[in-house]
C-alpha cells in the first residue's frame, strides 16, 4: 500500500520497496545478522551511551531491525515506518515484542507527547524527504519529542546523488 500523501520523491514505499525486499529475505542470514548488530552497536548504541531502561525513536525503522536487537540490552524501542508493508513484516518476523514497538507514522507529525524519548535514531531517511521543509519539519519534531534534559539523536544519511 503506498501512501499517496506522502512527500517521497521517486520511492514507493510498499511491498515492491528494495530495502524492504532485502531485509526480508536476510533475517534468517546469520552472519547478516552479526554485522548488523555490529554495525548498530557502533552507529547508535555507542553514540547515544544508551543505557537499559532508556527510549529510543527509531525514525524509519522498516522492519523494526533495531529495536529487536537493543530490546536485548534493556533499550525500549518504538519504531515508525511509511511502509504498512514492512511494520507488518517486522510483526510477523519478530512477533510481539513487549520492548520493540513498530507502527506506521510520519516523521514530519510524530504522535507522541513532548520529551518523551531519552534518544532518536533515523538511518536512511532524510535522502528521501523531497525538499529542506520537510527535513526541518522531521528535525523540529523530533526536537519536540527528543527529552531536553539528556536527549540526544543520531542520523545517518547516504547521498543518492539526486
């Protein structure tokens, strides 16, 4: 289902989306699953000094990767995605997670409360925003949900040359 109000440029963000595809067919690919712990350890654990008990928002989680690997380190991780496709993925590859949370929501109008995530992570998701509005809408929201007392966020961005 490809959400038509949605600001994404050439992508659709379905069931026919490639990293979506991809991380489907690797989840039961061990030695995929060691680097990506691995590489999520040093691109967000590290980074944000997560501690057990802390929040995180995973800003385009897909299906919900992430958070399945810091629920072990006691990190509660709510994930949000444009995909319905790949959230429900995530549902069926890892099940009920009582400490990964993935639905579907925009980055630009997050509907949670006001400092309420000790932590933000978004990797792979402002090449896709169309414009400068809308990364300054996704940024100041996740300001407005971001704790101002010790939050902290990670992003990372690949250049798509476009």
């Amino acid at each position: 289902m490809t959400r038509p109000d949605v600001l994404t440029g050439n992508f659709k963000y379905d069931k026919a989306y490639r990293y979506f595809t991809t991380s489907v067919e690797k989840v039961e690919n061990r030695s995929h699953n060691l680097r990506v712990l691995l590489r999520d350890y040093v691109r967000v654990w590290l980074p944000l000094r997560l501690r057990p008990g802390d929040k995180l928002l995973d800003v385009g989680s897909n299906i919900g990767t992430l958070g399945h690997f810091l629920r072990f380190s006691g990190i509660r991780v709510t994930g949000i995605d444009l995909n319905l496709d790949a959230v429900r993925a995530g549902r069926n590859i890892y099940g009920k997670e009582r400490m990964n949370l993935n639905f579907v929501a925009d980055g630009r109008s997050l509907p949670f409360k006001e400092n309420c995530f000790d932590a933000i992570v978004s990797q792979d998701v402002f090449e896709h925003l169309p414009d400068k509005k809308g990364a300054v809408l996704v940024l100041e929201e996740m300001g407005r949900v971001l704790k101002s007392d010790r939050g902290k966020m990670v992003h990372k961005i690949t250049d798509l040359e476009d």
